[in-house]
C-alpha cells in the first residue's frame, strides 16, 4: 500500500498530506519519541512534531505522521507528510496499523492462491473451497445461479436455513429463494462490484458475505461466506472476490481440454493487473510454469462491461478478437473486459482491436504503450482513468486514449490534495465571472486559443468565428486578467487554470 492509498483509507475531515512521492509504499509505522539515526524509506513514522534525520539520512524519502500544529511547513524535500488534526494522533495510529494489517492478510492470501495455481497441482471447485475455508476462517458454499449446490466446508449442518437445506436438499427450498428475491438480496448482489454483507431478518442469527460469479453479465453462481467460526474482518471482503474470480475461471473451463493451462494463464494475467507479481524472479517462474511467452512492447485496451451487452455478444467478439489478433490475451476482471496486447507488430493489434470492438458497438480504452511487463498494473490503471474521465469530457467518442486525459488526470489528482484555488492564476477568476456577468466567451476563446498552441486560423475554425472577432476577444482576456500571451510562463499557468475552473 503506498502513503497516497493510506491517506485515502484514513479520510477524516482535517487530515490533510504534503507528498513527494505518493506512489512509496509503506510496510510498516513505528512511534518516535527521540530521534532516531536509522530510518527506513518503507516505515511511517509517527510523532507529535517533524524530527529531521541527520545529513547522512537527508537523501532518503521518509514518510512521517504529525501532528497538525500552528507553523507551517514549507515543502520539504525527500518527505511525505500526513498531518492529523490535534489530539488525534493516537486514533490515526491505531487506524494505521489496522489498515496495513488487513493488507498484509490480504497479501498473503493472494501469494497462496497465486502459489496454488502455478504448483502444477490439479485444481478442482472441491480443492479450492478448502483453501477459501482455510483462508476465511468460516464456512464457505458455493451454489448455482438458480441456488443448487455445486459443494460446501465444511460438509455438516450448522443450524443455518440457508446452509442446512443446501447440506440436505442440495438445492434451496422455494420459500427461501423468494424471500431472496423479496428482500432484494439477488438484485444486490448483482449490481455490487464487491461481495456485499448480507444479513437477513430470517438468518440473522448467522450473517454471510455473498460474492457473485460472472462472466459479463452471465452469472455462473453464488459464493457464501457464513459469520460462524470468527468475526468478518475488512480483508475477508477482497479475498472473497479474489475467489469468485478463480472460481469463475474454474467454471467457465470446466469442460475446456486446455481446462489447467487456461485457469493458470488467468490467474495469472488477474495476479499481474492487481500488482500481485512482486518481483522479475516470480515474473519469469510463472512464465516458465504456465508456458505464457509475453514479449514487449505492450498496451493494455479497457472494455467496460454493461447490462446492454449480451453475453453472447461479447463471447462472439471476444472469439473474434483472439482469432484475428495472435498476440493477445483476455481476461474479464473488476467489471472490465481487458485486453494485453504484445508484440512487434503491436500497432497493427491496436488497430485490428479497435476495428472489432467499434464493430461490436463497445467502447474502449487504451494506455500508451510500454515495455516492462512488472509496469502493467500502472498501465492498467491509465486505460481505467481514460475510460472515467472520457466518458464525462466526450460523450460522442467511443475510444478514449489516456494521452488525450493525462493533463486531466493530473489536475484531477493534483486538487484532492490541494484546494482548487492554489493553482489558479489570480486574474482567472475574475476572467469568468466576467464572462458570467455579461454573458462573453472570453474565457472558453483563451482556452480553445491555448489549446491550439496559440493558432488564430486552427482557434478561428473550432470556434466558428472571423479572425478578427478572435483577435479582439484575446485582447480584452489579456486586459481583464492582466497578463501577456507573449509570456511563456504565464501562458502555461492561464491554460492550466482555465482547466481547472471550467472543467472540474
């Protein structure tokens, strides 16, 4: 987890962040009361007020937790700092080690399941639900999508109705799948991108985490958790996820001749998105056990699933994809189909994918281009972000580059840490409410003329407008705003607050 992802899961009003780096992971947090002369990049470090290291450990990035206090820090070079409100110190510190506790569970349950699948050991529904259970600490089902159990652990009734009737019938009785569909718990469960906590009036006595197994929006069955054994910690919500995943991959090859190979690969590609593989030594023995042969370059291509589709329209596109294309690997995870494409002749992928998939009346998403196969989860996450910040900027367009949303991006990042305000140009402001009180374009005229690298013919054509038109608008911004479109600087500061305020 880095300090950014932390920051994120300690979300309090007044906690507030100066990051260096907001990608460095944090491992560990240890309480300072002196100074110390041997510091570790990967530890947070916590204390009442900032002790500076020595100039033998200046060259370090280190990571502190302070305390909020009346002076202000200037920004600090080598350090990201989280500041908690007053007399919170200790809470955010129990918080902490909370949080990087549960990631640490989580982990460690992703290695075993990872290890698992590349042992060469045949996995089956049965030897899987043995390792959820051991995982999870609690009695784990599996059923259908109509409710028929494909297996359980442990394999007894446990004075659970739900549980027991799937031990006895290996099916649940009517009554109970209606006051599943009465109480919404189906509809729920569908529409949750996670396993959602459930707990019914009628089997309150024993809660469950319920998980759904898909493919698209085709569902191959259900996956309970049961409150029995120990309480539900936060991790046991993503592990259950993890297994749906494998249990989907599991079911979805049941019948394939390739069945071992094919539940491998994806699991490993699952592994690779999530930033599971640590290292090049686990990179290159997966490579070896699986037989998958990944050469760069690389693009990652996002596909968002959605009800609208069928499955049996995505399945016949998929199939087309993998036949028209050789470098190419699929694989449907977090509510996205996902495309790795790889290879020397990877622009002639790219345009193969985009022609099929515009075919198929699905929009997509693509990251640049890389070379490090270790870097695709950052990749993967570019793809994302295209997709979420074209879908809002570009309604009409169906393919979103992330080169066309980087500079969004930034800014978007940059102003969930910082007030909005701190980046705009101080004449901006008074720019738009102009614009709002007399009813001119003179900011959105700036902007387009920036965005055009300063081309009065290129601005005049997207805007509709006579050159000269143009050229007195840019006079009056110049005036109002008080700043020249001669000074290079100033330009870049201008455009980048008529970004802020008129997009965001």
């Amino acid at each position: 987890m880095n300090i950014l992802q932390l920051f994120e899961h300690l979300n309090i009003t007044g906690l507030t962040s100066q990051f260096t780096d907001p990608t460095y992971p944090i491992h560990r947090i240890e309480f300072l009361n002196n100074e110390f002369t041997e510091w570790d990049s990967n530890t947070l470090y916590i204390c009442k007020s900032l002790i500076q290291p020595s100039t033998s450990q200046s060259s370090k990035l280190l990571n502190f937790m302070i305390e909020n206090s009346d002076e202000g820090y200037s920004p600090l070079k080598n350090m990201n700092l989280i500041f908690v409100p007053n007399n919170q110190l200790k809470e955010m510190m129990d918080r902490t080690k909370e949080i990087l506790k549960q990631e640490v569970i989580v982990k460690d349950a992703k290695e075993r399941l990872f290890h698992e699948t590349i042992s060469g050991k045949e996995m089956t529904v049965s030897s899987l639900l043995q390792t959820a259970y051991d995982l999870l600490g609690n009695p784990v089902v599996l059923t259908s999508s109509t409710f028929r159990l494909i297996d359980m652990v442990p394999y007894k009734t446990l004075n659970d109705p739900i549980w027991d009737c799937l031990y006895e019938k290996r099916f649940l009785h009517q009554d109970y799948i209606m006051l599943l569909e009465a109480d919404m718990t189906r509809k729920k469960t569908l529409e949750s991108t996670r396993p959602i906590y459930l707990n019914w009036s009628w089997a309150e006595e024993i809660p469950r985490i319920s998980g759904v197994i898909m493919d698209g929006n085709h569902v191959f069955g259900y996956l309970g958790v049961l409150e029995y054994n120990r309480p539900f910690i936060e991790a046991d919500y993503e592990i259950t996820n993890l297994l749906c995943v494998m249990f989907r991959n599991l079911l979805i090859n049941n019948n394939s001749s390739n069945y071992d190979s094919l539940i491998m690969q994806q699991t490993f590609l699952a592994n690779l998105l999530d930033g599971g593989v640590t290292s090049k030594e686990s990179l290159e023995q997966a490579g070896t056990t699986i037989n998958l042969r990944l050469r760069g370059p690389y693009s990652i291509l996002v596909v968002p699933l959605s009800l609208s589709n069928s499955y049996t329209n995505l399945q016949q596109i998929q199939d087309k994809l993998r036949t028209n294309i050789p470098n190419i690997h699929l694989i449907n995870h977090r509510g996205n189909i996902v495309l790795l494409l790889f290879g020397k002749k990877l622009a002639d992928s790219l345009e193969t994918s985009k022609r099929i998939l515009s075919k198929g009346k699905l929009p997509l998403a693509i990251s640049e281009t890389y070379f490090e196969l270790m870097d695709t989860p950052i990749y993967y996450r570019q793809a994302v972000i295209a997709y979420e910040l074209g879908e809002k900027r570009d309604e009409t367009k169906t393919y979103y580059k992330y080169s066309d949303y980087v500079h969004q991006h930034l800014i978007q990042s940059a102003i969930k840490q910082e007030q909005s305000n701190v980046f705009v140009y101080p004449g901006i402001t008074v720019l738009i409410e102009y614009d709002h009180a007399n009813n001119t374009q003179y900011g959105l005229t700036l902007q387009t003329f920036l965005q055009h690298y300063k081309s009065i013919t290129e601005t005049s054509k997207k805007l509709q407008i006579h050159r000269n038109t143009l050229t007195y608008r840019l006079r009056k911004a110049e005036e109002i705003v008080n700043f020249s479109l001669d000074n290079i600087s100033q330009c870049r500061h201008v455009q980048l607050s008529l970004e802020i305020l008129l997009e965001h």
